[in-house]
C-alpha cells in the first residue's frame, strides 16, 4: 500500500494558472510560487464583493481519538466529490503548523486519494505565511523590551507585560524563560516564555481580518501590558501595527493550490482549535463563496471545540453562515471512546460501538440544537468496518434526525464521496440552516463561559480561583465584556481530563488562566492542563521524515 506522501508525489497536477481559471481567476490577479501554488490579489478578491454568495457547508468531527477520524481528508474528499455530481464547488482549509508536522500528526493536507497538493510544499513553509505572522508577533516583543530599555516613556511595568514571543515548533524549554540576561546593555531582565504561532494573537488576528486597513487597526489594538497604575498599553503606542503590516502584507493573500482530482483548493491560516479559534482566514472563506456555489470548509477537532468557535467567534465576526454540517467519525474512534484497545480495533465490537456513540450523540445534539444547523454523519470508512457495525451506527442515529452516510474517499477519491455529496446537496435544499449562537453578546464573559460549558461539554459549573475570578471581572468592567470567548481546553474529551471519553456529564471545567486578545476581539480562557507551547513526544514525526538520494522527502505522512 502506497503512503500518502507518496500518493501525492505520483499526482499529476495542472498548471495553478488552469485551476484558477476554472474559477474565473484571471492569470494577472495571481502571485505564483512556482507552477503549482499562487497567492490570490486582494485587489481581485474585493472586486468580487457584488456576486451572490455560495453556500457554506462547515466540516467537523467526533472528538478526535488516536485511532483516527479524517476531518481534513472528509473535507477533501466531499469537495471533490461535489465536482464529480456536477457542482461547483471549492475547499477552503487551514495551512499545517510545523508543530505537529514535526510532531505527533505528521502531514496535515488531506490523506489517501482525498488530499490537496503540492503536499510536500504545503506541510513544510507552503508560501510563508507562518514565517511572517512569527516574524510581526516577535517584532512587536523586540520593540516592547528595546522601548522599555531606550527610557520607558509609556511606563510599561515589566512585571505586567502580557506579549510573548512565538515559534512554529514544539519546545517546551521554551514555555517559561527569562529574557535579557547579561548586564545593562542587554536590557532588563524579566520573566518571558514562547507560545506555538499557530496560538498567538497575531494569527488570530491574520484570520479574522477583512483587509489590510482592518489588520492593521487589529494589530494597534493588541494590548501588550499593562503601567503600574494598570492602565492598558497597545501595540499602536509603540508605533508596532504599521510595520508588522508590512510584513504581513504578502501574507494575507490567500493561497490557491488543488485537490489530487485537480479541483481548486484555497488553504490559508491555521490556528490551533484547542488553544486558539480553529478556523481558516475569514478572507479565504469570503473569497471560495464568491467563487463557487458550495465551499467546504473545516473547524479544528471536536465540534465541542472548532465548530463551537466557528459559530461563536468567526460567524459572529464575520456574518458568515454555514447551511450545513458534516460531522465525521470513523467506527474505530467510536470504539476507542467505548473503551476498546487500539490493538483490538480491527476485531468486531458492536458493545464498544454501542457504548462509544455517546460522544458522537453529544455531538451531533449540540449541532442541531445549539448551533442550530441541520447535520449529516460522514462515516469515514475502513476495511475493518463490519456491516453489524455500520448497521448498529446507523439504526442508533436514526432517531436523532441525521443521515448516516458511509464515506470511501481515502481509498476512492471524490467518487467514493458522491453519496455523501448528494446528501449534503439535499440536505441543503430541503432545510438551509440559519445558525444560532450558544450565547448571547450581552452575557457577562463568566456566564459566557458557563454556558459554553454547560451547553456544549455537559459540564454542571465552572470554577476559577480568586485571582482569575478577579481578572475577568477586571476586563468586564474595563469594556471587553461584549467579546465572545475562546476556550483553551483538551481536545480529547467533552471536560478538561483527556482521559474521560465518550461524553462526561456533571464534570466541572476549572478555569485556571484568563488571556485578553484585544485585536482579535475575543477573551481565552484557559482550562485544565492545556499548554500554548506543546512538547514533542518521546518519538516525534521528525524521527521518520528525511529525504533520499533523489532529493525526494520521505515518512512526512
């Protein structure tokens, strides 16, 4: 069996000129890296502003399970799938973190024959684009400690400093530094740490913007630290938002690149679901519906987790609304969440399934009643899968009012999702969604958090000690309690203990650390262990990744 790098490797890709004609991209609106990836004018894209929308089908999962789920790959795969039955349609992704590239993940674009190429390009740099968000954040932290060092006017109290600076890797020596070291000429010594880019506010920022004028006032309003008399500095008060545009500039074009099945893929941003808002580039998103009728896109992880920020954060923002939801699983995972070892999965166990479709019942409860969008089950299918099985899966969900569907991308491609596409299509037609939001703007940002607990994760309540207590009530009354939250929790379980599957009830969600994001306009909250630097495991991705004589990279998935 061929691996997915070397699937992609064999692809016969056309001409990133072709795919963008296809969607009626002229060739002088693209910047093109090379013949098989371009950056789309923000000049074209705003030239589009008066075509009809398409509509917008959001791509989510179970609660994701070491033995796989394949959201990316189901996205992938239904756009291609949507081509195949004569639709017009194009996939709208977030672009790897080098993070788990390198990491535990591997290759982050798609799997099997449901994959966007160049693979290789994509996974490791692709256009740059994370390269320049590292670069604006850590500009902005020289400039905080090189402003403290020249006098301090602002009066920045370098104990309250709140900006920290990122990396695209997994570094856990890095979590928690101290900065400065080496006498006076080296500044002022002070407690610092690094986040994971793909966490930093400037990403959130990047994907959330609408233009270059908007990023830019985006990134004046960060606030870095705070005085001693706790007044909040911004990023504009040290000149900063102007030339970490500048380097952005490039950046925020989104990139067009093509399925296997030479279908137009638009893949842009990517912050992490468990530890930022989990979506791709509003613009990115935008653009596809001005292009296509139907835009397949996805959240990170769970839909307790990406589809809940997509809702509550980026359509909020945005004005953009899903009219459908997928919401992928696979058998295996249903069993890992019903107690079945990994070592069994490939064995009949229709008690672990029955026990296991707990979590995907929350799940799909959560889409229909709190985000208020009709869902269809995309069951990625392995060989391992028995008819009991499927029958059992799709006899439990039928009382729940969402068609089950048996998905062979991975091995097939878009024709292996063509039932899938239809049922989205008639899903779509019959009952276009309207989303609805788990809470209300005018909630306090405490009651906003409870009610994302107990809504969404099953929770009974959420605690945080006084001093968290009395941050957030500190950015209540300074303003920010109309911004909606971004919860930073594990991705692996509806509470904040990755252990417990299925879907926990009556758990508390503790709150142990409030950050404020005020260019992106969101409050995280920070939950359980959760880290904003990830570690690597004890066998990292980077251990099978390398390239041969040829020059050809190998093991990156």
């Amino acid at each position: 069996m061929r691996s997915d790098i070397e699937i992609a490797q064999a692809a016969t890709m056309h001409p990133v000129t072709a795919v963008a004609a296809r969607l009626g991209i002229p060739e002088d609106s693209l910047d093109q890296y090379g013949r098989y990836k371009a950056k789309i004018s923000l000049d074209y894209i705003e030239s589009l502003a008066d075509r009809p929308d398409g509509k917008l089908i959001l791509v989510t999962a179970i609660s994701p399970t070491p033995a796989g789920e394949g959201k990316t790959t189901t996205t992938v795969g239904l756009g291609d799938a949507l081509n195949k039955i004569g639709k017009k349609a194009l996939i709208c992704l977030r672009e790897p973190s080098l993070g788990p590239v390198f990491g535990m993940k591997g290759g982050a674009a798609g799997g099997g024959m449901a994959q966007v190429v160049p693979m290789e390009d994509i996974n490791l740099h692709f256009t740059g684009d994370f390269n320049a968000i590292g670069l604006a954040n850590n500009l902005l932290a020289a400039l905080i400690d090189n402003h403290i060092h020249h006098g301090n006017a602002l009066g920045i109290d370098v104990r309250r400093i709140t900006w920290k600076r990122v990396m695209d890797m997994n570094d856990r020596a890095l979590r928690d530094i101290t900065c400065s070291l080496g006498g006076p000429g080296n500044g002022y010594p002070r407690q610092d740490g690094f986040d994971i880019v793909v966490a930093s506010e400037v990403m959130a920022i990047f994907c959330l913007a609408t233009s270059l004028n908007d990023l830019k006032e985006r990134l004046g309003n960060i606030v870095i630290g705070y005085t001693r008399d706790q007044r909040a500095v911004r990023a504009r008060e040290l000149n900063a938002n102007g030339a970490m545009t500048v380097l952005l500039r490039e950046a925020l074009k989104p990139n067009l690149v093509q399925t296997l099945e030479n279908n137009a893929a638009i893949i842009h941003g990517g912050p992490f679901a468990n530890i930022a808002h989990g979506c791709n580039s509003v613009l990115a998103t935008k653009a596809g519906l001005k292009l296509a009728d139907y835009v397949v896109t996805e959240a990170g992880f769970g839909a307790d987790l990406g589809a809940e920020k997509f809702i509550d954060i980026k359509c909020r923002k945005s004005g953009l609304s899903p009219s459908c939801v997928v919401l992928v699983a696979t058998i295996r995972a249903l069993k890992f969440h019903g107690g079945c070892d990994l070592k069994e999965m490939s064995s009949e166990n229709l008690a672990a399934l029955e026990k296991g479709m707990v979590n995907l019942e929350r799940h799909v409860h959560n889409v229909r009643n709190h985000y208020g969008l009709p869902c269809v089950i995309a069951i990625n299918h392995r060989t391992t899968d028995t008819d009991a099985e499927v029958e059992l899966l799709k006899d439990r969900m039928a009382k729940h009012g969402a068609p089950v569907v048996l998905a062979r991308h991975w091995a097939e491609g878009g024709a292996g999702a063509t039932d899938l596409a239809h049922a989205v299509v008639e899903t779509i037609e019959k009952n276009p969604g309207k989303h609805t939001f788990v809470y209300d703007e005018s909630l306090p940002l405490w009651d906003k958090m409870k009610a994302i607990a107990t809504k969404i994760y099953g929770a009974s309540d959420i605690t945080a000690d006084s001093k968290v207590r009395q941050q957030i009530k500190q950015l209540q009354e300074a303003g920010y309690g109309h911004y909606p939250v971004c919860v930073a929790k594990t991705q692996y379980s509806f509470s904040t203990d990755p252990s417990l599957k299925g879907a926990p009830s009556d758990h508390v969600v503790n709150v142990r650390e409030v950050r404020l994001a005020a260019g992106a306009e969101f409050v995280v909250m920070v939950c359980g262990d959760i880290m904003t630097m990830p570690g690597l495991p004890k066998v990292p991705s980077a251990d099978h990744i390398d390239i041969d004589e040829t020059g050809k990279v190998v093991g990156l998935f």
